[in-house]
C-alpha cells in the first residue's frame, strides 16, 4: 500500500540573505512524516517563519535541500495551503468568493467550485455567511475563511504561520479547537509556526525548537499524551515547562 501524501524533509538547510551576511539557518534538518502535525517554536527572528517559507516554495535554501513527497521543492505547489498571520484575504469578495479563488484558477466549474467552498465553510462553521464580504467579518471569521480557502485545492500539506495570533483569547481556543476538529475528519500534515507554547503542546504530535541565530533545531519534543489533552494535566505542564527551558525562557 503506498504511504499517503505530505511528507517533508530538509536536509542540512542553510539559508542567507546575501552572500556577505550571516546566516540565519544553520545546518536544518528535519524529517516530517505524512499526517503529522509538528510545530516549530523559538525566539522572535530565529527563522521559523523561513523554514515555512522554504517548504511552501517562497524562497528556496541557500544549500541543503527540501523535499516533499522525495521531490525537490522548487516553488509553490498545489499540495502545500498556505494561513498566513496577516491573512491576506481579499476585501472585494464575499467569504465564498475567498474560497472559490483557488479552485477558479484551476479551471474548476462554477457549481463545483460553489459546492466545494460552501462545503468547506460548513467544516469551519461558517454556515449563514458565505455570501457576506470579508469586512464584514470578525477576525476569528476571517481566519476561518482563510483556513478554508487553504483547504480549498485539497493539499496533502497545511502550512501555518502564527495563524491565531491576531485574535483574542477565546476565539483562538475556539480556532484551536477548529483545527483539531478538521484533522480528525480529514488529517493531513501541518507545520505550525507558533509562539504559544501551550498551543503547540494542545496541537502538536511533535515539538521542533530552533535556536537563536544562526538558528538550528536544538530538540525534538514528541508530545506523548492522547487527545484530547487536558491543559491542566500534570504532563502538559510538564511538556510547556519544559519547552521554555530549551527556549531557554
């Protein structure tokens, strides 16, 4: 039986940004197996953020490789959905039309792609406002559109940068919440670029910690409890605890 799509490697990954200046990753690497879920934590400026953009095919790496699937990324592709923290949603369209973009470039017909984004807005509990425009949606409803909308073309891979971090504490539990939800209905492989330790331990299989830079990824924290995961059980405590430290927090 062959092994399901998503996943990733990288392999001794350096990355600069012009020849004379230091670099930022150091020598990254990091096996992702398909349908897992692995956030990447550290200081602000260690290069999470990078090693997402070097996976979604933005920018490729300096030397080393990165592959999914056991090809080489050379840019952005199908399989990989992108949640950006600054959304970039378009304001001109309604929530369905956000959706719908992706499948239109793709040369999806009109009721399918209508049927696909309605659908997916459903999974993301949307329901009743698909044809509102996105200003007039909350940020934790605009988030939701843009996880759909990352959705929509069906990728083996979910990239997410920092993606609950411009909303307040009760939707981001309720989004967490969401993105447990859709990966036991439909899992797929994510990468979560987070600072919120707790988060990571609530929705991670695996913990990568990269250092300061030039930034390498110091441990691998397998996150050991069964879902759902109880934030007030002494091995989550245990698990953020320790975490910081290797942070060094």
């Amino acid at each position: 039986m062959a092994e399901a799509p998503g996943g990733i490697v990288l392999r001794d990954v350096v990355k600069r940004y012009g020849a004379d200046r230091p670099p930022v990753l150091e020598k990254i690497s990091l096996a992702i197996a398909p349908r897992e879920c692995v956030s990447l934590v550290g200081r602000s400026g260690c290069g999470k953020t990078t090693v997402l953009n070097m996976i979604a095919g933005f920018v490729g790496p300096t030397t080393g490789e990165v592959r999914v699937d056991g090809a080489a990324v050379t840019g952005p592709g199908r399989d990989r959905g992108v949640v950006f923290q600054h959304l970039a949603l378009f304001p001109w369209l309604t929530a369905c039309g956000n959706v719908e973009f992706g499948l239109r470039a793709m040369g999806v017909p009109r009721d399918e792609r209508r049927r696909r984004a309605r659908e997916l807005l459903a999974m993301v509990h949307l329901e009743g406002v698909e044809d509102h425009l996105i200003r007039e949606l909350s940020g934790g409803m605009q988030q939701r559109v843009a996880i759909a909308r990352a959705l929509a073309t069906r990728p083996a891979i979910l990239l997410m940068d920092e993606p609950f971090g411009a909303v307040d504490a009760l939707t981001r539990l309720s989004l967490q919440r969401d993105l447990l939800e859709l990966q036991a209905v439909d899992p797929r492989t994510v990468v979560l670029v987070t600072h919120d330790i707790p988060e990571a331990v609530l929705l991670s299989d695996r913990i990568a910690v990269m250092s300061g830079r030039p930034s390498r990824i110091v441990e691998t924290i397998a996150v050991d409890l069964p879902r759902p995961r109880p934030r007030t059980s002494p091995r989550f405590t245990e698990l953020c605890e320790h975490v910081l430290e290797v942070i060094g927090a």
